[in-house]
C-alpha cells in the first residue's frame, strides 16, 4: 500500500499556516481569543511555525461544555492556536485519507453532507423492502488511540507529520467513559488502553471518519452490499430480505470487535421501509420523508423560549430569525408545508405570544 511521504515541509509552511487561520476563524472572527490572534497574527504565525519546526509545539488544554442536541454530550473546544494547527494538518493530510473513501461515505466531506445522504437513502427506500441501520455505541469515546495511529500509517509514511497526528491524538482530553471487553482482554484492559477523540476537533472529524473506512469496504467488497451508505457512525445496509441482513449484521459485528468497537443494542435492527425509518433528522418512505415527531415537539419548545428571550431583551431580532430559518432550512427538505403552517400558527398566532389587538376607535 502506497504511504505519502515529505509532507512536513507543505504543513508547516506559513502561506499553509495562514490559509489555515483563515479557515479556523470562520464564524469567530470576533470571538475575544481570535481578535487577540489576529491582533499579531504574523508574529503569530511565525512563533507556531518554529515551534512545529522544532519539533517543541505542545497542544493546550480543552474547554469543555455539554449540549443536549437531542442526547447530553460532552464538546471540547481547543485553543484557538491549536485549531489553526489542526486545519493546517488536514489541509494536507485530509485529502490523502479521501482517497480511498467510498464514495458513499458522506460526512464531513467536500459535496457531500446530510442532504445528500437523505437523498441516497430515499432512492434506496424505493428499491429496496428492508434496511438494517445501525449505530455505534458511543462511538468517539471509543476510538483505540493504538488502532487509529496504526491506521494514520496505513497512508501516512512522513515522520514529523505522524508526530503531530500521535500528539494531538496523545493530548486528547479524557471522554466519557466507554467500558466494553473484547476477546483477549483481561479484567483491566478497558482501562490499560487510551480512547477516545474530543467532539469539537476538525481533526477528530476526519479520523473518525477515517476509522471506518475500512468497515465501508469489507461491506461494499466482502460482503458485497451494493445498497450502503455511512455519515460517521450512522450506517445503513438495505436488502431484500431480513435473513440476509440478519447474517449482513453478525459479520459486522464481528468484524467492529477488530477495532474494539459495538453496535449500539437497541439503535441496530432491521425495518422494513414502507413503514418509514428514521435517519439523519428525518422519517424516511418510499416516495416521500417527514420530521419525526421528536424534533417537531424540540422546535416548539425551543422557538417558544427564543421569542421569550426576544421580548425580555436577551436575545435580538436577528438571532431569533437565525433560529427559525436554521430550522425551516432543515424542514423544507422534506414534505412539511402543512406541518410549517400550523406551527406558525400555533407558535406565532396564539398562546402568551399573541400581540395584543389594536383597540378600534368608536365613532362619535
């Protein structure tokens, strides 16, 4: 297998180290930590050059906080120095990795992305009356650091630029906890061996990402699933049958053991499609999708505390209408114009919301 070699020289380049900044600060340009970077960014630059040149950079620490988005989970968000370093990484590395990705593999990748794994999912919903879908219980805090920098080598032959991958896979913040025993493994070995990736990094994104790319073509080549398709660890295989995903399913499992991976018991089952599966934010049918009802029941709630905000002062008219277009962006891709009506309605025509009617004049 082919590895790519003399890539340190690109990554640490300063047009490579300034092209990344730009990428990093995306949406943030007047975060207070970003403004202080910018404020010198050319000494800057140069500082983190000749620390990646010396072989001396040092990563720091992790700011972490929880989301409900709709289950808790824990985001690390690195300095900000630090992510300009993961960008400049990947803005070598990420196409090399890409390269021998199925082309059905659909997150965190250029023209690809939700909507067009809805899509493939939708046509496959028409052909096919079963689908095994499946997701990997708690995936990121179960990524082995010792199998993932084997697979970065699998690609990757340039030292310096696998040095960086091991120190910033190294310097990970501990994840929450995901204990799990595979064959071979004694009582302590869960908590021998060092996992899991910071949700947040645009490095953990791609190795993630990369992780299963080997699982995508022992089910495209080996098991010889042509309807499949993948966005991180949300998976679908499709058959015609239920006996043949059913031995689709223990061959997975199987194989996941490698990586000391599971399938998430109660998410990994077969449906049959013409009565509607859930993926990516929507319920899909043959012929057409809608929202599940938990994320209608989320927006209603949540749109209902925003306009609270807004009429408390603690939010602007411009964030609320970010809010709701975020959302209707979401919902217009799929069958939802009577449900959009009703909830305007609902949200904006009634209730504590409702502004007041304007008193009419009487006549004298």
């Amino acid at each position: 297998m082919k590895t790519h070699k003399n890539l340190w020289p690109t990554i640490i380049d300063f047009q490579n180290l300034l092209a990344a900044a730009t990428q990093a600060q995306k949406g943030k340009r007047f975060q207070s930590n970003v403004a202080r970077f910018n404020l010198q960014l050319e000494p800057a630059l140069f500082r983190l050059r000749h620390e990646l040149l010396a072989l001396s950079y040092r990563p720091g620490p992790y700011r972490a906080f929880y989301i409900s988005d709709p289950k808790p989970r824990m985001i690390s968000a690195a300095p900000y120095r630090d992510r300009v370093v993961h960008h400049a990484l990947c803005n070598l590395i990420a196409p090399i990795l890409e390269k021998s990705m199925i082309d059905d593999s659909f997150a965190n990748r250029v023209g690809k992305g939700t909507r067009p794994a809805v899509e493939r999912f939708a046509q496959w919903c028409k052909t096919y009356p079963y689908v095994l879908k499946c997701d990997i219980r708690k995936f990121f805090p179960s990524i082995d650091h010792d199998l993932l920098k084997n697979e970065l080598r699998r690609k990757i032959g340039c030292r310096n630029t696998l040095w960086l991958c091991d120190l910033i896979i190294d310097n990970s913040n501990p994840q929450e906890n995901a204990l799990a025993w595979f064959p071979g493994d004694d009582l302590f070995t869960p908590l021998q061996r060092r996992k899991g990736l910071p949700i947040g990094n645009l490095t953990s994104q791609l190795w993630g990402n990369y992780y299963l790319n080997r699982l995508d073509h022992f089910i495209k080549e080996k098991l010889r699933c042509r309807a499949y398709l993948r966005y991180v660890d949300d998976f679908a295989v499709f058959g015609h049958s239920k006996a043949e995903l059913h031995a689709v399913k223990t061959a997975i499992e199987a194989f996941l053991r490698d990586f000391r991976l599971e399938l998430h018991e109660r998410k990994s089952r077969i449906y049959q499609t013409n009565e509607g599966v859930t993926f990516l934010g929507f319920r899909i049918f043959p012929g057409f999708r809608l929202l599940p009802s938990a994320n209608v029941r989320r927006f209603r709630s949540r749109t209902r505390r925003r306009i609270d905000d807004y009429h408390r002062g603690r939010i602007s008219l411009a964030e609320l209408h970010a809010g709701l277009h975020g959302w209707e962006g979401h919902a217009l891709q799929a069958d939802t114009w009577r449900l959009r009506r009703k909830l305007v309605r609902e949200i904006f025509g009634a209730g504590p919301f409702k502004p007041p009617k304007k008193k009419r004049r009487r006549k004298k």
